[in-house]
C-alpha cells in the first residue's frame, strides 16, 4: 500500500506557517492500521491451524521531499505491506483500506 501526503513546506522555526506532512503521514498511518486490526482482528482459525501472526499491515517505508533538516517537508510518501490469513477475502481488504 502507498500514502502520499501534501503539506506545505517552511522553516521548522516557523511551524504555524507549515503543513508537515511527516507528521500527517504518521497520524494517518496510525489511524489506518487502527481500522486494519479492528476490522481484521485474530482469526480463531489462526490458532487451530498453527499461524505464527494474525495478519497484519505495516508501514515499511518512508520518503519525503529534499531538503535541509530544520524544513518542514512539503510531502511525504508511505509504503506498507499487508499479510493476509487466509480466513480473510483479499477483496475486503482492498475495499476497506481505499
């Protein structure tokens, strides 16, 4: 899965007049992967037939527009896995996270 996120680019010394999309992005992120368990929770299957982990949906990566480190970035782009137990339709799961 991607997330990309616009802010508004300015000094960091200034943050009033920023939109920091870092900081968007993490509480999106945070929001999405809330709904992901509570709508996916840990099947009772999962157990019967062995599965180390429930499924899950994690951020893995993260990019953000260039510059020096006191700018707040103007975007920022997430990248995410989703592991899916099979007791679970793949459909459902694109449905809901779009």
């Amino acid at each position: 899965w991607t997330l990309e996120v616009k802010g508004r680019l300015f000094h960091s010394g200034l943050p009033h007049l920023a939109i920091n999309s870092l900081e968007l992005a993490m509480e999106a992120s945070k929001e999405i992967q809330r709904r992901f368990y509570e709508d996916f929770p840990a099947h009772p299957q999962e157990e019967k037939y062995n599965f180390a982990t429930p499924s899950t949906m994690k951020p893995t990566q993260v990019e953000c527009s260039k510059g020096a480190t006191n700018q707040i970035p103007a975007w920022t782009k997430l990248r995410g896995d989703v592991r899916l137990t099979p007791f679970y339709n793949a459909l459902e799961v694109v449905e809901k996270i779009e």
